[in-house]
C-alpha cells in the first residue's frame, strides 16, 4: 500500500494583478531572489553612475576654476603690471635722458613675454577668452609698434632728441589705453568664466548631495524590502515548518505540516508532511512489530527457563547414573577381574571411560553453559591473582610436565574472576597438553593497545613451544566439539577453546590465534582496559547474558 501524499496548489486570484500575483507566487525562491537581487544591482549601479557623473562635472568646474580660470587672471595681471613697468622706464628715460631708465622697459618685455606665453597655455583654444587674448595681442603689438619700440631704439642709440620728437600724446597714451581696455575685457571674461565655475562647483555640490541622499533612502528601502522579503520567503516560512517538524518529533504524529513560502520550501513542507503521513501510516505495522517481538520475548523467557531447567537435570539426574555405571563396571572389576579374560577386562574399561568422558563432557557443557548467566555485574580483578588461581588449579600437571610457566606484570580489568581463571586455566592446560619433546615453556604476555581499532584495551597472549596448529584451523579450533586430534593420542571434549572464546566476548574482548609465529602456538586475546566504568561494563554484561541464555 502506497504513503499518502499531499498536493496543495492556491488558485490565482482574479483580474491582472492577480495574474501577476499567480505568476510571482509560483516563482521559486532561486528565482525571487535572483529578481530581488538584478533589481538592487540596477538601483545600485544606477545610483553609482550619478554619483559618478556628478563628481566628473564637480571636477571639471573645480579644474576650470582651479587651474585655468584663478591662474589666467593671475598672468593677466602680471602681463599688464609688465606694460606698465615698460611705459614708466619709457618716461623716466624721456624725463632724465639717461640710458639706465629702459632697464624697467627690459625687465617688463621679458615678464611680458611669458605672461602671453602662459595665457597661451591656459586660455588657447578655449572660446571668447582666446579672442580677449588674440585682441589683447594685437593691442600691445601696435603699442610697441607705434611707440614703445621707436622710443626704445632711439634711446639705445643716445639720440635723446629723436627719442622726444615721438610724442606720448599723441602716439603712446592713445596705444596704451586700448591695451588697458583691451585687458579689461579679458580680465571681464576671466572674472565672468570664474563666476560660472564657482556657480557650477556649488551646484554640483548641491547635486552630488541630493543624489547621495536619495542614494541612501533608495538603499534603505531597498534593504527593508529585502529583509521583509527574506522573512516572507525565508525565515518565516522556514519557522513555521521547523516549529510544525518539532512537533511531529515530539510525538503529535496528529499534527499537520503546513505549505509555508515559495513553491521549492512548500515542496520541503510537503515532503515533511508525507513522512509524518508515512511514520503515522506505518505505525501500526510498528505496533504489530513489537506485540510480536513481545510474544518472542515471552517465548525466549520460558525457553530460557526451560533451558536451566535442562541444565538442573543433566547436572544432578544425568550424571547419578553415569556414576552409577561407572561404579558397578569398578566393582565388577574388582570382584570378577581374575574371572574375566583380557577381552572381558577391556569392555570393562571401556565402559568405565565412557561413562567418565561422558560425566567430564557433561560438566564441560554446563560450564559453558553457564558463562554468562551467573554474572550479575563486573568487579575489578586482579589478572596476577587470577593467574596464580589458574597455576594452583593445574598444579597436578605442571609438576607431571616439569613446565615452566613465566608472565609479564598483569593489570587490573573490569570481569568475572572464576571465568578468566578459567581462561588462564584452559590456554594453559592446552599448551601442557599439547607439548611436543621439549620440557614445555609458556609465557603470559601483555601490551597496551593505543591506536587503532583496538585502542584502549589490553591485548594479551598465551605462547608456547608446543607442537602448534595450522593456519587452516585458526577458526575451527574455536569451535564447540571440534577436534583435531584422535581421542586416543589427546583426551578432551573439545569445549575447551569454544568455552574461552565465550568468555572473552563476554568481557568485551576478542580471542585469535596468531598464525605468524614460525613454531609453538601463540593465542592473543584483548579485554577493555575501562576498569573504572564498572557499571557501564556490568549493563554489557547483563545484555550478553540474556543474549547468550536465549541461544
């Protein structure tokens, strides 16, 4: 059965602007933004372009006025101060007759020259102020022409005479006059042109002022609009879905999430209202599921009962009659031994043995039975300890062996100590079995672990000099009842290395056999070194309990 879904389209109001109001709702925030963001580039750049062109023209008026206009007056000025330093050595030499009289004539010809030579420069080309200066010029050409030249030449050659006969009245005052008229019509245009650009800088002013105000509101309102607009597409609508998502994943699954925003974050809307519509569709699948895992649970709960009640009776009424079997072959043995022949005595002890294996094997299967369901929590132990438990424990054969058992200092790990005496006791007890034609030497080994995958646990290591085990059998040996040897050259149940897997995964760690030693046999296992998390361990320990009773 499909999940519900939900579509939830608005219909277009009415007229044009609902038209164009159907049109913008149904863009995608991508592209709202995007128009929001070409029309603040146009303000923007519009803005930026008369902003520019305003300082262009404020910095032309402040040029014309700075650098053309002020410093034309100037040499305007200076060019006039020359002429009239020019006529008053004319007259004092006309006055005195003496020669030394034209040096202020000399020294005004050379300001003269470069005054007209820097008006040139400023005011050339330029309409109305190059015919001022052309007609400027022209007056001064004809003073010198008519007057001040002859004078000049006359006095040079001493002729002081000549020099007087050229009458001031009638040819130098007449000249000189039209010069002055003549710079007071450039100064005229100069002053009016100064005026102009004076004008034209504070109007300018004025102008870049009013656009950088209306830049500033423009702008202002422009950053409104966004920020409403970013809460009417963004924010707000992102809320509203977050605050109605947050109520579903509080556990009112009832609660419905509403369309909010553009089309893309009213598709995410959608999107969280059909999973809410999916989680309240399946829940009812989930509330099958967990009345049938309870059924399982109330299933697993009496098969575990059933299975300690198994374990009682293969304790206690299994084994009476298998010692029952065991002492009456004994008896037999003893009373009829001299009656029986050689084939008679041997079906006795077979009987014998098979009724002690049996009784060995059953007590090697409640053992490992048993790992994990008679742990109620972890302590800390003491691996010295546990090994000293585990060497007194195989006292019997470690004397017969003549073994030599050394370890390095063991710590302390969070676990059940009959259950790693048992590990000790079993590794070791393999390896004094297991012994090849050298007096056996077994070494306890221990490092910690920092890096890598098994970082902060203890890895330790049982190694012998025995006759070792192929790498083909690295995983079979853990296996329960797996043998690699005939019963006759080795007794044992094959539990022993199944039993010790068991309790390492039980204490949290892993158990292997190191397939690159070159002769001996090498078991390396790891235990967590978080001894002081006892309770965290004891919750492990409990669930692998269960875990472990259930199978």
């Amino acid at each position: 059965m499909s999940p519900p879904t939900r579509e939830d389209v608005a219909p277009p109001g009415p007229g044009r602007r609902g038209r164009l109001g159907a049109i913008t709702r149904s863009w995608p925030l991508r592209r709202r933004l995007a128009a929001a963001l070409t029309v603040t580039s146009v303000i923007l750049l519009t803005g930026v372009g008369l902003t520019t062109a305003s300082l262009v023209q404020l910095e032309r008026a402040i040029h014309e006025r700075t650098d053309i206009v002020s410093p034309a007056r100037t040499q305007a000025a200076t060019l006039m101060t020359s002429l009239v330093d020019q006529e008053t050595g004319l007259r004092g030499y006309l006055l005195d007759g003496k020669a030394d009289a034209l040096q202020p004539y000399d020294d005004g010809g050379k300001a003269q020259t470069a005054a007209l030579t820097r008006l040139d420069q400023l005011v050339g080309g330029r309409p109305g102020l190059s015919d001022d200066l052309g007609a400027l010029r022209t007056t001064v050409a004809d003073w010198h022409r008519e007057y001040a030249d002859p004078v000049a030449a006359a006095a040079r050659r001493g002729d002081l005479t000549a020099a007087r006969a050229i009458d001031p009245e009638n040819f130098g005052k007449p000249s000189f006059d039209a010069v002055r008229a003549a710079d007071d019509r450039l100064d005229t245009s100069l002053t009016t042109r100064a005026l102009a650009a004076r004008s034209r800088v504070t109007s300018t002013l004025h102008q870049l002022i009013a656009v950088l105000i209306v830049i500033g509101l423009a702008f202002a309102a422009l950053m409104g609009g966004i920020g409403r607009s970013l809460r009417l597409w963004v924010t707000g609508p992102l809320e509203r879905i977050s605050q109605d998502a947050s109520t579903v994943a509080g556990g009112d699954l009832a609660h419905t999430v509403a369309r909010a925003g553009p089309p893309d974050l009213a598709a995410l809307a959608d999107s969280v209202e059909n999973m809410r519509l999916q989680l309240v569709h399946e829940l009812g699948t989930v509330w099958e599921a967990a009345a049938k895992l309870e059924e399982q649970a109330d299933a697993l709960r009496r098969s575990n009962r059933d299975l300690e009640q198994f374990a009682y009776v293969a304790s206690h009424d299994l084994q009476e009659p298998l010692r029952k079997v065991a002492s009456f072959c004994q008896l037999l043995e003893r009373r009829y031994g001299d009656q029986l022949d050689e084939r008679g005595q041997q079906y006795i002890d077979f009987a014998v043995d098979g009724a002690k294996r049996m009784q060995k094997l059953i007590n090697d299967l409640l053992a490992f039975s048993r790992v994990g369901r008679t742990t109620d929590e972890f302590v800390p132990v003491d691996l010295g300890d546990v090994l000293a438990r585990a060497r007194q424990a195989l006292a019997t054969a470690i004397e017969a062996s003549e073994a030599e058992i050394t370890a390095d200092p063991l710590p302390t790990v969070a676990g059940d100590p009959t259950l790693l005496a048992a590990v000790f006791q079993n590794l070791i007890g393999n390896a004094i079995k297991f012994r090849g034609t050298e007096t056996p030497r077994i070494h306890i080994g221990v490092v910690a672990q920092s890096v890598g995958a098994q970082s902060g646990t203890w890895e330790l290591s049982c190694s012998d000099n025995g006759i070792g085990i192929e790498a083909d059998y690295a995983e079979k040996i853990f296996v329960i009842f797996q043998r690699l040897h005939r019963r006759e050259s080795y007794d044992g149940t094959g539990i022993g290395l199944a039993l010790v897997r068991k309790i390492i995964e039980f204490h949290g760690g892993t158990i292997w056999l190191d397939t690159a030693v070159e002769s001996g046999t090498t078991f390396r296992w790891t235990l967590p070194n978080n001894a002081p998390t006892l309770p965290a361990i004891a919750d492990t320990a409990r669930q692998v309990a269960v875990h472990e009773g259930a199978t």
